[in-house]
C-alpha cells in the first residue's frame, strides 16, 4: 500500500478531479462549506486566472492503490518575492487523509519543486493572492466555514508540523452580534467625522454605475490599504479587471459602502454578502441541475448571518475614525435584511487597529488559522 505521487497537467479535466478530491473528502461534514467547484477551476487554471502573468505552479495528488489520498499547490509568487527581497515558494489547496506520510510526501514534492526552481524556504497554506484561500485552521472545528475560508479536519496542523514547517503567522476570525440599535458612538464620530474631514457616502442601485465609477478604485485601495500586511501581493491591473468581474456582479449594493472625499476619490469601503456557507453545502459545489437555485437562495433569501468580504480604509485616516461611517451605514442594513450575526473573515493576529473595531459587537474570536514556513 505505498503512497504514490503524480505531478499533474492542469487541463480542466485534471483540475476538477483536484477539486472534486476535496469535496469527496469532506463529505458529510457539517461544519466544511465546498467551494463552487468552476470557481475553483478556473482560479488554478493558468489559461483563466491572471496571477499566473507574476506566478509558477506545481500541481500533485497523492495516491494508494489507484485511490486519490492528497493533493497540494506548489507555487512561486515572483511579484511578493521581489517586494520582500525572499526567495520562498508556497504551499496551497492542500488537502489529505488522516495519514502523516501522506501530509509528508506532498509537502515534499513541493519542496523538491521549489528547489529546482532555486528557492529557500517554502511558507503556507498560501493562495496566489490574498483574495484566495489562506491559513490552515487550527481552532473553531466545530464551527461553520465561510466561502471565502478553508476549512480542515483538526490532524492537519499536527502532520504539517511533523514534516517540519513552524508557525509563521496567525489570522484570527471573530463572529459578532448585530445591534438591535445603532451604537450612538459610532453616529457621533461618523458625524465628526464628515464634517472635520469632508468625507460622505456614496451609495448605489446599479451595478455598471457603481462598476463604471469605482470599479477600479476599489481594488486599487485595497492594494494601498494592505500593501504592508503579511504577504501581500499586489494586485495587477489584469487581476482588478478580473475581479471586477467576477465579484461586482454578485453584490447586494444595499451591502456596500462607499466613503469619497470632497473630491469624490474613494478613501473607504466596506463590503458585505449574505452568508452563502449553507446554500453552497447544498450545492454541494456545482451549478447544476439545482445549485443555481440554492445559492440564488442563499443570495435572496432569509439568512441570519452576513460576511464581511471587504474593509479597507486609506492608511492616512485609518486612526481618525472614518471607519465608523461604514458602520453608520451599513449596521441599519443589517438590520433590515434581518442579520444577527457578522462574520470578520481573517485578520492578522496584530492586526489590532481592525480588531479594537469590532468591540461593541460583542464579538467572540471563534476561529484561528496558522501559516507555517520551512527553510530548504
């Protein structure tokens, strides 16, 4: 019963069989939200996802006796290499059976790739951007997976640490409670605010008016606002187009906040989606015949937890209080539509301007998960 390792092509045949491996292995978990798996394909295809203009990949699977039992990215993000003057590869997408051999051989065929290549460390789990899957979970098992976050079973840190990786970094998540009423903190400041700084919301019921105004400006904050956390790798002007598109179509505009300056330049925003975690388990990662109508439901319907996708503030008023006019705003639409629950997503375990933000919605750090590095 030996482990067998296979470098594969990622034609899309080959690459849905990748994703389908962890769907399969996660099956009948209650806490594991799978992704879209054409979402997921066309995010590791090099002939769709502009990340592969500044990156290199490997892909592998694992198998014993003819069975898939693993499967992992390798990847080197030249652009991140030369802002920080590194020589790392990553590691991504990995996932396996309860078997540390496994976990081993995987890491391995990354880390022989990585060397080929001339690299020295190898860091992960990593996506090929900061919009992709990050972190593997080493807390909050039993608590609900978001879209836009992995979810693993608890051995996983265990076996990466046993093939020799150590803690790089942690991101923390925190679930919240939705007021029942806005806190007057937050309306005082926000009025502060708007009139010492001449800031004010914009707001939206179109999409191509909002794509068409700040379609670009949105991500290009976010490239300034998070410029210098954690390997954070630029977006391109190719991958904001990408994004634009992807993402702008999918959005309840009543859950986007927009904060301009006196000269109309976007200086803030703050973005939400309904909590789409149980219309994808039923989806079970496919459009069809029926997942288009769980998740038009997940969009749609009633739903008592909302994420937060997006906040971003630019660096020289992230102490000056505009984040509260994205509260001001949103927080009465989070009433409306019925949330009485928000979920941070990751953020660094550091990072403690953002989370000294949430203080007044009770929050409950529920979730934490931890990059790992090894030097070659």
């Amino acid at each position: 019963m030996s482990i067998e390792i296979r470098q594969i092509t990622p034609t899309r045949s080959e690459l849905k069989k990748f994703v389908q491996f962890q769907i399969d292995l996660y099956e009948g978990n209650a806490f594991f939200v799978p992704p879209l798996i054409s979402d997921d394909v066309n995010t590791l295809d090099p002939q769709k996802n502009p990340a592969f203009d500044f990156t290199d990949a490997a892909y592998f699977m694992a198998y014993r006796d003819g069975k898939p039992v693993g499967r992992i990215v390798g990847m080197i993000n030249r652009q991140v290499n030369e802002k920080l003057g590194e020589a790392d590869a990553r590691f991504g997408w990995i996932d396996f059976t309860d078997d540390p051999e496994v976990c081993r051989l995987l890491l391995k065929s990354v880390e022989d790739w990585a060397r080929s290549k001339g690299m020295k460390k190898v860091v992960g789990p990593l996506g090929f951007s900061d919009l992709d899957y990050e972190g593997t979970l080493i807390e909050g098992f039993d608590e609900l997976s978001t879209m836009a976050t992995i979810y693993n079973y608890p051995y996983y840190g265990p076996h990466i640490e046993a093939a020799g990786y150590e803690k790089e970094s942690d991101w923390v998540e925190f679930l919240m409670e939705v007021p029942a009423e806005m806190p007057e903190r937050y309306n005082r400041v926000a009025e502060i605010v708007k009139n010492k700084l001449g800031l004010r919301v914009v707001k939206f019921n179109n999409r191509k008016k909002i794509k068409d105004a700040y379609g670009r400006a949105i991500f290009e904050l976010v490239n300034e606002s998070y410029k210098d956390l954690y390997q954070y790798s630029p977006l391109t002007d190719r991958q904001i187009d990408h994004y634009i598109d992807l993402y702008l179509g999918l959005l309840n505009l009543d859950l986007v906040c927009l904060i301009v300056d006196k000269e109309d330049t976007l200086v803030g925003i703050g973005i939400a989606l309904p909590s789409m975690s149980r219309a994808l388990q039923k989806s079970k990662g496919k459009m069809f015949p029926f997942g288009w109508y769980h998740l038009l439901k997940g969009l749609k319907g009633k739903n008592d937890r909302v994420d937060l996708l997006l906040v971003a503030i630019r660096p020289d008023l992230q102490s000056k209080g505009a984040n509260a006019l994205i509260f001001q705003d949103l927080i009465p639409q989070f009433q409306k539509y019925g949330y009485k629950y928000a979920e941070s997503n990751p953020e660094m375990e550091s990072n403690d301007k953002v989370q000294n933000q949430w203080t007044i919605f009770n929050p409950r750090q529920h979730k934490r998960r931890r990059s790992y590095a090894k030097k070659l």
